[in-house]
C-alpha cells in the first residue's frame, strides 16, 4: 500500500503523462488538419481521451485545487465541440494558430503548476 505522498508522486506523475499526450495529439491535430481530415479527427478524438483521462485522475485523487479545476473549466468545451474546432482550422489560419497557440499555452501552465506539486511531493 503506498504512503499517502507515494500515490501523490505517482498520481501527479499519471496527469502530466496524460497532458503531454494531450499536447502531442493537438500537435498531430493541428499538422493534419488540413491536409487528413479522418487523420485529424482520429488524434482529436485521442485528444479528448486524454483530457478525460486527465479529468478522471485529478477527480479520483485530489479533486478541489483551483488551477486545475479553472484549466478543466475553461477546455472542457473545446473538447467537446469536434466540429467547432475543426471548422477554426479550416476556416482562417490566422484563428487556428491562435487557438492552438492557447491551449497549447494553458497546459503547459497547467503541466508547470503539475510539476512544481511532483517536487513537492518528493
């Protein structure tokens, strides 16, 4: 059985594995977009596990910390809403740069805070 701090160190260690997979997957989306719709849709659909993945962890272990439940606030429809992402890509490049640049931009503030607690926790 692991101490209450072991299961924080490994938990904190499965959510930001399951960001980096995140922020790969979006990578992927965003190379394909416009060039692989299916393929596109595929890492997206990869993506929007992972956040679930993501959310399933932190609300099992150590639901309550406001930045981590400010980051699943502010994606959560964005994860949701497929086409809606899709069509900003297809739409103006200059929208889809920005949104990716966003997100991109939310988790690592996100996997940071993550890695500062992992610290913490050693």
């Amino acid at each position: 059985m692991y101490s209450n701090t072991a299961n924080m160190l490994k938990q904190t260690t499965n959510l930001i594995n399951a960001l980096i997979k995140l922020k790969q997957n979006l990578t992927f989306v965003k190379s394909h977009v416009n060039s692989d719709k299916t393929l596109a849709i595929y890492f997206l659909s990869n993506a929007y596990s992972d956040f679930n993945l993501f959310k399933t962890i932190y609300l099992s272990v150590t639901p309550g910390d406001p930045k981590i439940d400010e980051f699943l606030q502010e994606h959560e429809k964005f994860f949701l809403e497929v086409n809606k992402y899709l069509e900003l890509f297809n739409d103006d490049n200059v929208m889809e740069d920005k949104l990716h640049k966003e997100v991109m931009f939310s988790i690592n503030e996100t996997e940071r805070y993550l890695l500062n607690l992992l610290d913490m926790y050693r």
